[in-house]
C-alpha cells in the first residue's frame, strides 16, 4: 500500500497588513484586561483608613495619654461574644470598677468593624442590662472583625478596647 505524499506548502508572505491586525489584536486584549482590572478595583475598593494621616499623627499624643488614665482606672471589662446561629451576634460586655464593683451609668458605644471593607461595619446598640452589663444583638458574617469598645461618661471617653475576633 502506498503512502499518500503531500506537496509541501509555499510560506506565506507577511504584510503590512497582517501585521498591523496582530498590533491591534494584541493591544485590544492589553486593553480590554486594564478596562476591566481598573473596574474591578474602583468598584471594591471601600475607602480609606484614615482621611488624613498628617491629623492622626497630631491626634497619637492625645491619644496616648488617654490609654495611660484608661489604665490607671483598673477597669476590669470583659466580653462574651456569642453565635446564637446563623450570622445573629450578642455581644454582653460587663465593666467593674477597681474595686470590683460594676459600673452602669456609663454612654457605651459598640462596632464590629471589618478590617477591609467599611461598607460592612456593623453599629452595635449595647443597652444596659443593670449590674455593669451591657448586650447589643447585630447581624454580621463570619470571618475576621474588629470589635470596637467604647465607654464614656461626662462627654470624656472612658475606656476604650479594640480586638480582633474571628467570627464562626
């Protein structure tokens, strides 16, 4: 049986306009992937951490000095942080003084902060619960979230706490 044989194939001539459609195939693919990467980060991105990083400087100082009378006080605050199911949170914070003795007539202000996107902040409403306790109930996704803990009294923030919770 005989082999069937192909003539071989003369090479194509390159032109300039062959050429030219491979320059412009290959810049429109360039193109189109920047379009789309510059979307994607436009749309995901939530903001910035600090507005201005000249203010947070000049604020460290004053900041520093009310972590140093936070810690004179000798508050002993603790958090529980409970999934009762699904994405429901309670967080029950309960503040004692130095001496051991609860403190309940303080302004609480709550926050479960995601540490990458500000959109999915989630303001925690603690109402007291009498006895230096206080419960917020919100609704938050699992993963990684700051808690933010603040008390106040007299318009002077007391005590403040911020900590890093992994969420089932």
């Amino acid at each position: 049986m005989g082999r069937a044989t192909t003539a071989p194939r003369a090479p194509r001539e390159l032109t300039g306009r062959a050429v030219l459609l491979m320059l412009l195939a290959f810049f429109g693919v360039v193109i189109v992937v920047n379009v789309i990467m510059a979307r994607y980060a436009v749309t995901t991105f939530a903001g910035v951490e600090t507005e201005s990083s000249y203010k947070a400087g000049l604020a460290f100082a004053g900041e520093h000095q009310a972590a140093e009378r936070q810690a004179a006080r000798h508050w002993n605050v603790s958090v529980q942080l409970q999934s009762p199911g699904g994405q429901a949170r309670e967080v029950v914070v309960r503040v004692l003084d130095a001496a051991g003795k609860p403190l309940s007539e303080l302004l609480p202000d709550g926050e479960l902060s995601h540490p990458t996107d500000s959109r999915r902040d989630v303001a925690l409403d603690l109402q007291p619960l009498g006895d230096g306790r206080y419960r917020a109930r919100a609704v938050a996704g699992p993963g990684q979230w700051d808690l933010v803990i603040d008390f106040a009294q007299g318009g002077e923030r007391m005590f403040r706490s911020k900590n890093r919770v992994q969420l089932p």
